[in-house]
C-alpha cells in the first residue's frame, strides 16, 4: 500500500520535471530571438554612426569653403587695399 503514494509522487515529480524543461526550452527560444535582434540594432547602429561621420566630413568641409569664401577676398582685398 505504500508503492501506491510513492509512484505518484514520482508521477507528479516527472511532470513537474517536463513542465520545467519545456519552459527552459521556451526561454531558449525567446533568447535566440532576442540575440537576433539584438545583432540587427548593432548593425543598424555601426550603419547610423558610419552616416553621421559622413555628415560631419560634409559639414567641416561646407564650413571651410564658406570660411575661405568670406577670408579669401577678404585678405586679397586688404592687400591691395595697403600696396
């Protein structure tokens, strides 16, 4: 009479033990995913800071044509200005 109580709780036991690993399994696929995402915000991420250094090439060189544009004829003009 006392096998009875021991193999259902062994029973219960191997259920429990199957629930657990299916939710272990659940987590490891939800995990996956999440490293895929993951990868693909750091790939748009090194795009997107690879974009703004090129912006800011763009904006140094907008900066030195407009600067030489205004010193340029600035200093040529003080030069014949004092010859």
């Amino acid at each position: 009479m006392t096998e009875v109580p021991d193999e259902i709780n062994m029973t219960e036991m191997l259920i429990g033990i199957k629930e657990d690993i299916s939710s272990i399994k659940q987590q490891l696929n939800d995990q996956a995913d999440l490293n895929e995402k993951a990868d693909k915000a750091l790939a748009k991420s090194i795009e997107n800071e690879h974009r703004i250094d090129n912006l800011t090439h763009i904006n140094y060189a907008l900066i030195s044509l407009v600067a030489a544009g205004i010193f340029v004829p600035l200093i040529i003009y003080l030069i014949e200005k004092f010859m």
